[in-house]
C-alpha cells in the first residue's frame, strides 16, 4: 500500500495536469473530427448528387482543412505544452522526447501531405471542372508523398541523435549509380511531368500519333494506356508519347473538310455556272448540325478528263461521325439536284482516235 501511495505521490500526481489537460484536449479534438467527418461526407453526396450547384459547397475545402491539418496540428501543440509542464528523469525524458519526435514527424508529413492533396485538387477543379482528369493526379501525389515521407524520416533520425551526413553521403553516390541504371525509368516519369503540367493531352481526349490513333484511357508514371480504333489497348512508354507528334482531335473546335467535285469536260457552260450554287445551297441546307459554314466554292481547274471544282467548308464539330453525317447529307443533296438539273458526274475517261489509212 505504501509503495501504491509513493509511486502515486512521486509519479501520478505531477504528470496528473498533464494527463487531465492531454485526455480532455484529446476528446474535444475526436468529438470536432467526428463532426466534421459527417458534415464532409454529407456534403460530398449532395455534390456528387448535383455538382451544378457550386455555391453550397464553398466550405468543404475549409472543412477538409480543419479534419485533415488543422486538428492533428492542434494536438500535436497540446501535447507539447503538456509535455512542458512535466519534468522526466533523464532516461526517462530522452525517450520521451524520441517518442514526441516521432508522433510530431508523423503528424507533420501527414498534414504536409494532406496540405498538398487538397492543393492540387482545387487546382484541377478550377483548371479543368472535370473531375475525371483527377486520375492524373494520383501518381504524382503518390510520389510527393513518399519525397515527403522520406524527408521527415532524415530530419527525425537528424533529431534523434544519428548522423545522416553519411548516409545521405552513400545515397548521392547510389543515386547516381541508380540514375544510370534506370535512365528509361526516369525519362518516362519526366515526361509523365511534361503531361500532366503541359496538357498536351487528358483523360477521353482523342489522339493521333505515328500510325496509330486512340483514346486516352490512363495516364501513368511510366506509361499510358490507349485505346485504339480496333479495340485492343495499347500501353506506350510516356517518352515514346511525347517524342512524338500528337493530334489531339478533342480539342479541335471544328473541322475544316476539303471537297472536289468533277463533271465532263462536254457538260454546256450554263450548267457549269450553276455547280457553285448548287454546292452553296446543298451546304446552307444541312440539318445534321447547326453551324456549318461554306468557306468557298471555285472552278478550280480544267482536269485531264474533267472540269474540278473544289469547296471549303467548316463543320463546328470535332466528332469524326458527325462529320461523316454532314458529308452524307451534303453528298445525297448535290447527287439529288445534278440529276434534277441534268448535270451528270464525271469519271476516268479516255478517247482515242484513230486515223485511217
């Protein structure tokens, strides 16, 4: 009983500020996350349920702030004053201070990381308002993370007492032996960087590069994933993409399209003056989408076998089918009218004479 009461006198009682002002301090700190953690979730499905509405949901990064950083910050500074109002033996307070150090690293990389993570998702919000493009956000955050984890891990073993000069010494000298080695590693994850901050290309769009061509289902570290016109999937190192020269279709506003018509050399001159108007007016009369637009329209040339005449025309679409869909109904018209009009289409002919005698 008398040692109960000494252990208690010498122990107990000095650290009992301590442990009154940790545990109260602690269970406001669990009562405020739980709290926030039902208004957050709350939130996030009435946004994904109506994400037009951008208004309500103002505060959700400010509460995200206070449940992921703001709180284990504001723990970890109690459990410091709480520490300051104690005095440990020396044994017992150099592993006191070992254990503090390690709960501060870990609270601190976490909210670093937490910090950054909600950083760059407000950043694709009001960059992109797409959240599909946050998928080329995790590998990148996922590296950062593993820089921070790393950093915090030296800094506490510096703090602790170990000497980091040589290790950090032996990891220069294996970094550039591992840089050797992994030069292709390093070029693709560099030209993951090039990607994801220049925007040659996202998530959906439709691309062209060499002899293939594809939608981008998957940006990675070391490589993407397309989806190509046959169906299968190709996965090409991000390097390989980069070198080379993209056409990204998703971003074409419209399409400028190109067309030659041809009729026989023999067709009467009044019939020859109708051609343009008649291409004008099929054009003016598409009802495939609203907005395409004649650019010109010119007897271009007198061909081999054949009068040519070549029109420009805008389609304010960068859908390939919907392009398909105005050709069709452009072609269907001007074949409709020319037979109307008696002009006829021309074809490879050839006339031979031969003399007799």
């Amino acid at each position: 009983m008398e040692t109960l009461n000494t252990f208690f006198t010498t122990t107990i009682k000095p650290m009992l500020p301590m442990l009154i002002l940790l545990g109260s301090s602690l269970v406001l700190i669990l009562l405020a996350n739980t709290i926030l953690g039902k208004r957050i979730k709350k939130l996030e499905e009435l946004k994904k349920a109506d994400p037009t509405q951008k208004g309500r949901f103002r505060t959700l990064p400010v509460l995200r702030f206070f449940k992921r950083i703001a709180l284990p910050l504001i723990f970890l500074a109690v459990l410091w004053v709480s520490m300051q109002q104690v005095s440990f033996g020396e044994t017992i307070q150099e592993t006191v201070q070992i254990i503090f150090a390690l709960v501060m690293t870990i609270i601190i990389v976490r909210s670093l990381n937490k910090g950054i993570e909600l950083s760059f998702s407000k950043y694709f919000e009001k960059e992109y308002a797409n959240q599909e493009h946050e998928k080329n956000l995790k590998p990148l955050l996922s590296f950062v993370k593993l820089l921070i984890w790393v950093v915090g891990f030296l800094i506490l073993l510096s703090n602790i007492g170990f000497n980091i000069t040589t290790a950090l010494a032996g990891l220069g000298v294996g970094g550039i032996a591992v840089a050797i080695a992994a030069q292709g590693v390093l070029g693709d994850l560099f030209s993951y960087f090039v990607i994801f901050f220049d925007h040659p290309f996202a998530l959906g769009d439709f691309i062209v590069f060499g002899d293939k061509s594809g939608i981008v289902e998957r940006i990675g570290i070391k490589s993407s994933r397309i989806r190509v016109l046959s169906g299968e999937v190709l996965i090409i190192s991000n390097s390989d993409l980069t070198s080379s020269r993209i056409h990204n279709y998703k971003q074409m506003q419209r399409r400028r399209v190109v067309s030659q018509i041809t009729i026989p050399n023999e067709t009467e001159i009044e019939k020859v003056e109708m051609v343009t108007t008649l291409i004008k007016e099929a054009i003016a009369s598409v009802t495939t989408i609203e907005g395409v637009i004649c650019d010109r329209c010119h007897f271009q040339t007198f061909g081999a076998s054949a009068l040519v005449f070549e029109t420009v025309y805008y389609v304010p679409s960068p859908d390939y089918v919907v392009y398909m869909n105005v050709q069709q109904e452009i072609n269907l018209m001007l074949l409709k009218r020319f037979r109307q009009e008696g002009i006829k289409f021309a074809y490879p002919t050839q006339k031979i004479f031969t003399v007799q005698g």
